[in-house]
C-alpha cells in the first residue's frame, strides 16, 4: 500500500496554552477572518464593476488585472 508523506499540520491544543496564549490565539484568528471576510467583499464589488477609478488611473479593468490598489483597514 502507497502512502503518501503529509505533513502534519500542528493543531493547537487549548487546553495546554497558558491563558495569554490562548487570548492572543483568538486575536490572531479573529483578524485573519475579518481580513478574508473583506478580501471576499472586496472581490465581490470588483466583479460587479466595469472598471475603477482612483484619482485618474484606472486600476481596475474588466480585461485587466487588479493593479496600483492598497486598501487599509
């Protein structure tokens, strides 16, 4: 039989983590999330657009790819 070598992703296990490590977990994961959660919706209003328009430049395009755009949160 053919196994294949995965690697293990480690699990953190909350029952051994102080509760400073357990807290910044939380924090870690909670940011991650509200960054994809605006990543999607950002995504999501580029699809629905024909093109965008930031002080003169286009820097979204149907036909072209997402370019000269920083959005801080």
């Amino acid at each position: 039989m053919f196994r294949r070598n995965k690697k293990k992703s480690k699990k953190p296990n909350l029952l051994e983590m102080s509760e400073a490590e357990r807290v910044q977990l939380i924090k870690d994961v909670k940011k991650k999330l509200q960054q994809k959660n605006i990543e999607a919706k950002l995504w999501h209003l580029l699809l629905e657009a024909e093109s965008i328009t930031v002080n003169g430049n286009i820097v979204w395009g149907e036909n072209q790819q997402l370019s000269g755009f920083y959005l801080r949160i």
